[in-house]
C-alpha cells in the first residue's frame, strides 16, 4: 500500500518529493520517542510501583508505529533526492524500516497474545531488537546528515584516544610560513576544500558523486565530468557553481552552509587560471596584483612589525585620494593602522606624481606591492620616504641597481622581491644595512654568485631565492 501512495506522490512532481522528504529530519523524533517510551513503561512496569504503566504500552507502541510509517515514508522521498553515500544510506534506511516492521509485530503480539507467559517473552525481545535497530538507525541517520564523525567530534581529549578517535581537523584554514616554499595545492587550495567542501564531498557522502579528498579525485571530476579546466576558470563548473546567486540550488557550498569569502574564491580561480597543478610552487606561478596581497594576507602568522609598533591611522581622505589616483589600499590587518599598498590592475605606469599620492600616508604603509609596473623618471626616488615598509615587492619592473640605493636606509624591511628585473650584483651592495631583511628574491635577475655571498657576508641568516635554476 505504502509503494503504491509512494508511485502516486512521486508521480506529482520531483520538487514535492523533495519538498516531503524535507520533513523526514523533524517527523523521525516522534516515533523515537514513542518507541523508546514504550520500551522503558514495559520494563518500568516489571517493578511493583509503576505496574500501571504497562497498560499503555500497546496505545503508545501503536504510535510509535504510526509515527515511523510517516517517517519511513517521508525519508524514502529524501533519499530520492539523491546525494547520500550509498552504504550509509542503505544501513539507516534498513535499520530504519526494520524498527518499524518489528514495532508492528510487537503490537499485533501485545494486543493478542500477551497473557501466554512464552509470548510475553517473545514480546520483550522483539522490543528490545526494536530498540536496537532504532538506535543504529538514529545513529547512522545523524552520520548521513552531520558526517560520520558526528558524535564524537566534540569529545574531551582523553575519551578521544580512549575510543580512539582521530583529531578534529582545524576549522581555520591554514595560514602559510613562508609564502615562497609554499605549494599551491596543498597548502593553500585543498585547506579551503578540507574546511568548505569535503563534509559533503568525502567518501561518506560523495555529493554528486565528487570526491574532494585529493588532487586526483578532484580532476577526475563527478556526475558532470570534468568539473576543472585548467587554465580555464570560467569554464569550469566548479568555479561557476562558485559564483551562482545564494539562491541557487548549484550554488556551493550550499545555502546555509559557511561560505567562501571573496578571497577564497579569487584564489580558487586564480590556481585553475595558473594551470590546476597539484605540485607547483607560489614562487612558480605569476602572483601579481591582487593575488600577491592575498597570498601576502595568508602569511599573517608570527610577530609581525606592525604588532610591534603602533602608528597613527591614516587620514581617510589621503588614502581615498590615493585610491583615487590608481592604488589598492587597505589594512594589513583588521583593527590595525597600517596599511598594504598595491597597484590596480590597470595601472600599468608609475610616475613620480603617483608616488606622492602616497607619501602623506608613508607612515602607515608596511607592505608595499608595485610589482609589474614601469616606473617613469623621478618616480623611484620617492621610495626613500617609506621608512615602515617591511615588505616591498619590485618585481618584473623597470628598477635599476642605483634605484635601490633608495631603499638603503630602509632598517625595518623583512622581505625584498626583485624577480624579473635587471637588478645585478652592484645594486645588492645597497642592501648589506638592512638588518631586518630575511628574505630576498632573486630569480631572473643579473645578480651572480658572488653578489649573494657578498650579501651573505653582512647577513648571515637572509633566505636568497634564485629560483629552479640555481
Ligand atoms: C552541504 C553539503 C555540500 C557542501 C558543503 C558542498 N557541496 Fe558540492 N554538492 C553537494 C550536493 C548535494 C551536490 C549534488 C547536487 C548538485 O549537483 O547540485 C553537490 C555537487 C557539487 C558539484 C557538481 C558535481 C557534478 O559532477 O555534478 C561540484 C563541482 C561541487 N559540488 C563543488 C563543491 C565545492 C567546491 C564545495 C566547497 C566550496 C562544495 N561543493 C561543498 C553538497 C555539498
């Protein structure tokens, strides 16, 4: 009977099916409490005092039956929705009907045979199979929903071990060392996927049939095929199911779970854009612009100059002017006066009237990104004025060895990029002052051996980076 009710509702429409189904989550607390109750009046009622109880048993058993073909029902119409892991799906679902079908038997048991002392025996196993079943299937139930860690997830530390469950994976995605070692895949997309994506894509719940676990899976793609183009991010469905209005059913992570943030996204697209590799190096690929701030904001880990030293905020008006004039401006972090500095896109020249859009706020400025630009006459002078950069990006510019001597007296710099300039082993000699500097990077540039060691000499520590060549 219930098949054919099922065929008709199914024949309205997939929408409704999906629409029931939605009920099951809230409908399958009623015939566990019902069954449980019935359960603990049977046994209550073997102690002298709450004899009475067991009168009642068969009315609440009887609901307890009536509530779970309702439940059994509307799960039948979640399930069709798709996109549960199979196994799991199949343990709850059986448990669950079987809960239900032994319920039946225990009433139709009670209400006849009972006073026969053998069948009152048969009575209580069949409740107690029942109880068991109701268990496993709550609990199977709770692991498709929730995934299969479910449980014990938040259990204190001793009993974790104890039951041998594993660390919880942390929440927070993953903040880089050293941005120059760091892999793209690994260190900085899969922590994304890990956080966002693979409660739903693992191998207990497989959504779509896409697994997220590792590079392979997800290159092998799901129910659509290949879901990552490489090099080709808008014809990507992953990247598309990305963007899709908060509304949408494709939309992922779906509505109501945590989203990505904006950066999140960029870097997603950013890595299809560079080829989707698993194994490639940050230091690899071109991380200009935008990227190379957000990249830079992954690195907050450590002491950092600006938790060091306070400064003054900025005047609203000169950074706006600033933006204005064709710059990217915006805290180092929140709460912080200091500020990183890049180049829009757009801007693809600086001259020296650029520069002193920046000068009123050079107090403030820490990170200071204008990679990829040219620099016109006089415009690189300007960059003795920046006293509190720590990190100053100059690679693939028109910088020249006696340009740097514009940054010699720059004692808070951390960290140097000078990749893909003509800068050679003359203009490294302005830098042997700077005490702070840890890491520089050198790749495609005329600087020689003997440069580096002559740099080294001064600071023993500093981290050169030459790239793949060296
Ligand atoms: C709450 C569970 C859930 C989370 C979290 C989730 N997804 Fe999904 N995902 C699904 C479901 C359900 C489907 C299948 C239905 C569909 O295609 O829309 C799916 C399908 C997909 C598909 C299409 C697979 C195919 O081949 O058709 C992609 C791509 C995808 N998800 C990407 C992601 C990404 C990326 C994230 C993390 C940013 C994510 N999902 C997070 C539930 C989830």
């Amino acid at each position: 009977m219930t098949v054919v009710f099922l065929q008709y509702l199914a024949l309205l429409s997939s929408d409704l099916t999906l629409f029931i189904g939605r009920f099951h989550p809230l409908l399958v607390h009623l015939p566990i409490g019902f069954l449980l109750m019935a359960f603990l009046m049977e046994f209550a009622g073997l102690i002298k005092r709450y004899e009475y109880l067991a009168q009642a048993v068969p009315f609440v058993l009887l609901l307890g039956f009536l509530s779970g073909i309702f439940s059994a029902v509307t799960g039948l119409f979640l399930s069709d929705g798709g996109g549960y892991g199979e196994d799991l799906l199949n343990l709850h679902k059986w448990l669950g009907i079987s809960a239900v079908l032994l319920s039946l038997a225990a009433w139709l048991l009670r209400i006849t045979l009972y006073d026969n002392p053998f069948y009152k025996r048969i009575f209580r196993v069949l409740l107690t199979f029942m109880m068991v079943a109701l268990i496993g299937a709550g609990h199977f139930g709770g692991s498709l929903t929730h995934g299969s860690d479910y449980l014990f997830r938040y259990m204190p530390e001793p009993a974790r071990s104890w039951f041998g469950v594993s660390e919880e994976e942390p929440e927070q995605i993953a903040l880089i060392e050293n941005l120059d070692s760091a892999m793209v895949y690994p260190h900085i997309i899969e922590p994304i996927f890990r956080a966002r994506c693979q409660s739903c894509h693992d191998p207990d719940r497989t959504e779509g049939n896409l697994l997220m676990t590792s590079h392979a899976h997800l290159m092998t793609g799901g129910d659509s095929g290949h879901l990552i183009e490489p090099y080709q991010k808008e014809a990507s469905e992953l990247y598309r199911r990305l963007h899709l209005p908060d509304r949408d059913k494709e939309r992922m992570p779906p509505r109501g779970r945590t989203q990505l943030t904006a950066d999140q996204i960029k870097l997603i697209g950013w890595w299809i854009e560079q080829g989707a590799q698993n194994e490639t190096l940050v230091a690899e690929l071109d991380a200009a612009g935008e990227i190379g701030d957000i990249l830079l904001s992954l690195t907050q880990s450590g002491q950092h100059f600006f938790d060091r030293i306070s400064v003054p905020y900025a005047d609203i008006q000169m950074v706006e002017a600033a933006i204005n004039r064709g710059f990217r401006i915006s805290p180092v972090a929140e709460g912080v006066a200091f500020l990183q500095v890049g180049v829009q896109q757009s801007k693809k020249e600086i001259t020296s009237g650029d520069m002193e859009f920046l000068l009123p706020i050079a107090e403030q400025i820490t990170w200071l990104n204008l990679s990829r630009v040219s620099f016109t006459e006089g415009a690189i002078s300007h960059l003795s004025g920046f006293n509190n950069v720590t990190r100053l990006y100059l690679q693939s510019t028109n910088i020249s060895d006696e340009d740097l001597a514009q940054i010699e007296a720059h004692h808070h710099l951390e960290y140097l990029n000078l990749y893909g300039t003509d800068v050679g082993d003359a203009g490294l000699a302005h830098l042997t002052s700077l005490r702070q500097l840890n890491s520089i990077y050198l790749w495609q540039t005329n600087v020689t051996g003997e440069g580096v060691s002559l740099l080294r000499e001064h600071q023993p520590g500093l981290l050169v980076y030459q790239g793949s060549a060296e």
